[in-house]
C-alpha cells in the first residue's frame, strides 16, 4: 500500500498526537512526583506546642489528555497520608486520603525539544479528607488548623519537585538526540 504523504505541519501536528499520551505523561508525572515523602514535624497549634508529622504515599497519577489546538492534561495524583500530632503526653493518629490536580501542556520548543509543561499545584489544587481516631483528635485537628498546613507543605513539596534536575529530565524530550540515537540509516 502506498504511502498517504502529508505536510510538514501535518507531520508535526499527528507527531504530537502519537507522542504524547496518557500513559507517557503518567510515567513522567509519577517519576516527578515520586512514591513517598514526609511532611514535618510541623509546629501547629496555640503555642505551637503540637508536631504535626505526616508520611505521603504518592499512588499511580490518573491523566486525562485534551485534543485541541494545544494538547493539554488534566491529571490527579491520589495520596494516601499516615498523620501523627505529637502533643507530648498523646499522640493521635490519623488517616488521610487525598489528592493533587495538576494541569500540564505539551509544548514544542527549538532546536527539536518535547516539552511537558506541569504548572505548579497551590494549596487549593490539594483535596484532603480526614479521618480521626476520636473527638478529641478530631477537635486538636481543628484547632490546630492542620488541614491547611498539610496541604501548604504538599503543595511546596511538590512544587520543588516538579524543579528539580530530575524532573526536567523526565519533562523534555530531545527528539533530535533520540533520532540519533535510534537511526540505523537506510
């Protein structure tokens, strides 16, 4: 069967298209956000006097892709967090579940550079539900206004992810290297 040529822009466009899916976003989103991290001790509280320490478990990124003029993804990243309030004399711990929305672009950029675009989270882009051992725990919580801090520090964490070497590492593709790379000749 003969080959259906194409322009340039075309080529380019369809490119895109191939090159850029939900399943190569997830992988680079999960190599930027990693698999595990600590939050704290954070002071919290009146006085300050409460720890909050909190280990996040970074589960498998669910990436939906928009076709448009530009592809873009819609991406969710769910959160499984272990949370202790250390007060001293008591400990309480925590169970909470949550997620990080983040947006990303898939840009093209000189000289032949794929480039996934991921905005950084801020707090608001964090849902976090918890669930507390007692009323007590459930009241400290509260107070001590430990939702919004959770979510600060995520939100800063992986901010400084999505910044690091690393991660610009798995955010550009050179397609020229990998051309070469890969090219045998004819």
């Amino acid at each position: 069967m003969p080959e259906e040529h194409m322009t340039y822009e075309e080529f380019g466009r369809s490119f895109f298209e191939v090159a850029v899916t939900e399943e190569r976003v997830g992988d680079a989103i999960a190599a930027i956000a990693g698999e595990e991290f600590t939050v704290g001790p954070i002071a919290q509280g009146p006085g300050r006097i409460a720890k909050v320490t909190a280990v996040v478990n970074v589960q498998t990124p669910v990436v939906t892709r928009h076709v448009a003029e530009q592809i873009t993804f819609s991406i969710r990243i769910p959160l499984e967090i272990d949370m202790v309030i250390d007060l001293r004399i008591d400990k309480p711990r925590f169970k909470v579940f949550g997620e990080i929305a983040l947006k990303a672009s898939a840009l093209a950029a000189r000289p032949l550079l794929l480039i996934l675009d991921v905005h950084k989270p801020r707090p608001t882009d964090i849902a976090i539900h918890v669930t507390s051992t007692s009323l007590r725990a459930e009241v400290l919580r509260i107070v001590a206004g430990v939702d919004a801090e959770i979510k600060r520090f995520i939100a800063a964490h992986v901010s400084g992810e999505i910044d690091s070497p690393a991660s610009r590492k798995a955010k550009i593709i050179d397609v020229a290297e990998q051309l070469d790379s890969t090219w045998t000749g004819i």
